[in-house]
C-alpha cells in the first residue's frame, strides 16, 4: 500500500486525535486543536501533516509559522508548546512526514524548521541542549507522594500549609491572568494576552484546568495544568511578589495539584520543561525529578545558526532588565505583540 502525506482537514479531527491517543510518541501538544488555538490567538498558520496508508492516519506533525521581525521567521513543531516533533507507526511514516516538512520549510523560505523532540530522532540534525523536562510517575496514595519528595522540600510544603495557604479550582481565566502576568513581568518576559487563557479553555475543555492558591482573600498563585492520557501537566504558572515572603508558596501550590491529581486517579506527573542552569531547572530537579533533555533539533534553511531565542541569552539582557522595571499595566498592554512571537 503506497503511503501520502498532506496537510490535514477539519473533517480528520476525530481521526488525528484518535491517532494521538493511541500513540506512545504523541502527547498533549500533538492535538488537532492546537491549530485552531495558534490560529485564533496569534495569527500563526498552521500546517498539520498526516501520513496515510490505506485509508488510516499511520503518522502525525503538527507545525505551525511563526513570523517576527525581532526574532526571525520558523516552521515550528510546536510553537507554544515545550513538546512536538513527529508521532509515526512507522520509520516510513515518519521519514515521510520529516521529507515533506522539508520541503515546506524551503517553499515558505523560512530561517529554520524547529521540531521540539522528547526523544533524540537519530536524524543528524543539529539539535539544542538547553531544555529538559521532569515527569515522574505518582501513586493514588498521597502520604506515599509526599514521603517520595525529597525532605527539605516536603518541609517546605508544610510551611505552606502551616501558612494557611488554600487550593480553589476556578472556572474562569482573570484571576490567573492577573497573577500570571505580574509574574512574568517580574522575570522580564513579555505577557500573552488574556484572550489566549480563554481560548485554550474554550478548545480544550475540561482537559484544561486552573487552581489558584489563596492566603485569605487573596490571591498569590495560580496554574493552568493540561490533563492527557492520566497525567497531569502544570503549564502556565506564577506567583506575586509577595509569595516570595509566603514560606512555601509556590512548594504548596504544586504539591496541592498534585494531590488533587492523584485523588482523580492521575498516575503521572509532568514538572515541564525548564532550562539548565536555572531556578526553576534546581527547584524541579530538588523536588526528586530527574531531568530529560529534550533534543530540539533543527533544518537550516536560511539560518547559519541553530535560532537561540531565549532570555538567557545575551543579546536579549537589555530588553530582560527593561521588561522589569516596566510598570504591570504598561507591560501588560505591550506584552502581547512581543509574545506572539516567542511561542
């Protein structure tokens, strides 16, 4: 049977989707409504490939443009997204869907074709040592996930309790957007805007949820979390300055998601991906994660250079110490030009 790749349709939604349920080499950020989430809040196009063989969808990458004057123009898999690259049945399948993306990249003249892997390829593309992710599997038994983490961090985490701190599930976006967005501003990062909180609500469902943490009436943290195939992962996280005095604030808001996760019968939990040499790379690894790289890898097309867009990098420090020092609504109404294009 002769095997084809081509850009998917709305009509193969239920298809693709049931491909990457099934597969052990797809995850959340392999869904079909990706495209749509890219699409209504940035502007981003998407090209979604299938493989095909005899009528069946036998492989999957999701790509999408991204398009910046500051920080150069990619094919990426997937932007927004720590994870993506290519979910095949096949070495055929996927050599097929590497070939065609390809060719997409160099008809669209773009500086490189990113694929953000969780496992090394073993294509020879150059790849980028700079993320990794930390899962960990967790059990229905909340003392025994607490006794598994590590005795200073279970310290802190009592801390946070002892503080008084509470969890609350909220249905919508604001409340962790006004939280979200100080915290970013405080790291020097641009903020999305509000809208995309939405809309990834609006796509996914109940698959994407928000747990604030209180201290009394206010609140001082918050997460939105993705749920896929019985893991749980924390995605978009922060806290006020002020958390920083809250012993434990930010040790409390993550073991209370887990907690909750684990009482639903959630058996994984995905820390995300965090840069090397970084806080949060120590706090996740300290928490009694083991770090996974995660072999970026890259097609030059216009590029001599593996794209190195990030804020450890020094051609952005001005631009980092600048977004600091912005007043919140100042930042807020910048932000989100700047961060469409830093998926």
């Amino acid at each position: 049977m002769s095997l084809t790749v081509r850009l998917c349709r709305p009509e193969d939604e239920a298809a693709w989707d049931a491909f990457v349920l099934a597969s052990p080499q797809a995850g959340f950020c392999h869904r079909f409504a990706w495209q749509r989430v890219l699409q209504r809040a940035f502007g981003h196009r998407g090209h979604f490939l299938l493989a095909e063989q005899a009528g069946e969808i036998v492989g999957v990458l999701p790509l999408a443009e991204v398009r910046s004057r500051l920080f150069g123009y990619k094919l990426s898999s997937l932007p927004f997204c720590v994870y993506g690259g290519i979910a095949a049945n096949s070495e055929a399948a996927a050599g097929a869907l590497r070939a065609a993306a390809c060719e997409r990249a160099q008809a669209l003249g773009v500086d490189a074709l990113e694929l953000r892997n969780t496992q090394d390829s073993g294509s020879g593309w150059p790849t980028k040592d700079l993320y990794y992710t930390f899962r960990k599997p967790i059990t229905a038994d909340n003392d025994a996930n607490l006794k598994a983490i590590p005795n200073r961090q279970r310290a802190m985490i009592r801390k946070g309790i002892n503080s008084g701190l509470e969890g609350e599930e909220v249905a919508g976006t604001n409340r962790l957007y006004r939280v979200y967005a100080e915290s970013v501003r405080n790291l020097g990062t641009p903020v999305f805007s509000r809208r995309y909180l939405e809309i990834l609500r609006e796509e996914f469902g109940t698959d994407c949820r928000v747990l604030m943490i209180r201290e009394g009436d206010e609140d001082v943290a918050g997460v939105m979390s993705f749920y896929f195939r019985g893991e749980v992962l924390p995605y978009y996280g922060g806290s006020i300055a002020r958390a920083r005095h809250i012993k434990g604030c930010n040790h409390f808001m993550y073991w209370d998601l887990l907690r909750r996760s684990a009482e639903e019968g959630i058996t994984s939990f995905d820390f995300g991906r965090s840069k090397r040499d970084t806080g949060p790379f120590d706090f996740k690894k300290n928490w009694g994660f083991e770090p996974q790289p995660l072999p970026y890898e890259y097609f030059l097309v216009k590029a001599t250079a593996v794209p190195d867009v990030n804020p450890s990098n020094p051609k952005y420090r001005l631009l980092v110490d600048t977004w600091r020092r912005l007043p919140l609504p100042l930042a807020n109404l910048l932000g989100p030009p700047v961060a469409r294009s830093l998926g």
